[in-house]
C-alpha cells in the first residue's frame, strides 16, 4: 500500500517537472515573439527609421 501511494506521489512530481520545465522553455520563445510583434510594429510606424534623440538619422 505505501509503495503504491510513494510511487503515484514520484509520478505526479515527475509530470509536474515536466510541465514546469516546458512552460520555463515556451517562455523565452514567446518573449521572442512578443518582442518581433514590438518591432514590427515600430518599424512601420517609424517608416523603418530609428530615432535619434537630436534628429540625427542613422546610417545603415
């Protein structure tokens, strides 16, 4: 009785690192996403542009 109750308690531990784990390694893609979505954004609202502060202009 207690192996099968310490073995369903292992399990549930393991699946939850395993989602754990995978939300901690989906995070970094969506924050690239979120960010490309930034910037797409600013580049067509900037006419593809970068500010300059003194209204300068980069050079590419």
């Amino acid at each position: 009785m207690i192996k099968n109750k310490s073995q369903a308690i292992l399990g549930y531990a393991f699946l939850i690192a395993v989602v754990v784990t995978a939300i901690i390694a989906m995070s970094v893609y969506m924050k690239r996403r979120i960010q490309g979505g930034y910037k797409k954004s600013a580049d067509v609202f900037g006419q593809g542009e970068q500010y300059e502060p003194f209204g300068g202009t980069v050079e590419e």
